[in-house]
C-alpha cells in the first residue's frame, strides 16, 4: 500500500491476460511489475510480447514460488530487465 500513500500509480487487473497486460504496461509506461512465476515465464517466451514496447519496466518482482536462475536470465536476455525473487506472505504484497 505505499506505493498508494505516496501517490503513485497503481494498476491492477481483475483478471490476467498476457496481451492485455503487455498494453497497459506498453500504454501507462509502468516500471514495476509484481507477479508470480508463470508470468514470469511467459514473459520471458512468449512470441506476442515482442510485439510491445515494454521499456519502461525497471524490474519485475517475483513470488509465490521459486524462479529459476535460468528464467531469469531469460527474461534478462529477452528484455533486458531484471527479476527479483519476493520471500514471505504472498497476501501481503505489494
């Protein structure tokens, strides 16, 4: 919630969709992404993402489950962003 009390953007969406979510991020310019692994993972293979311009990411935020150093470095050869790995109460995030 701090990002609120500080008067900073959030954007949440209600139901995921890898297209979708690529356009907000692409259209709002956001910088930082909180998600679980399987987002990880497709942002980091999937074709479709090449088609938005997701520059203004600085990192992306991962939890709920492990990620692989290997998926990492994919989504840092992909997208040149990194991928920190979150630890504790998945109900307290973001």
């Amino acid at each position: 919630m701090c990002s609120l009390l500080m008067g900073i953007k959030c954007v949440v969406m209600s139901r995921f969709n890898l297209q979708q979510a690529c356009k907000v991020i692409q259209d709002d310019r956001l910088t930082v992404l909180y998600v679980p692994p399987p987002i990880v993972l497709a942002l980091g293979k999937d074709p479709s993402v090449s088609k938005y311009d997701l520059s203004s990411l600085r990192f992306i935020n991962s939890a709920a489950a492990p990620v692989s150093n290997e998926l990492v470095m994919t989504v840092w050869d992909r997208l040149h962003i990194g991928v920190k790995q979150g630890w504790g109460l998945s109900e307290a995030s973001p």
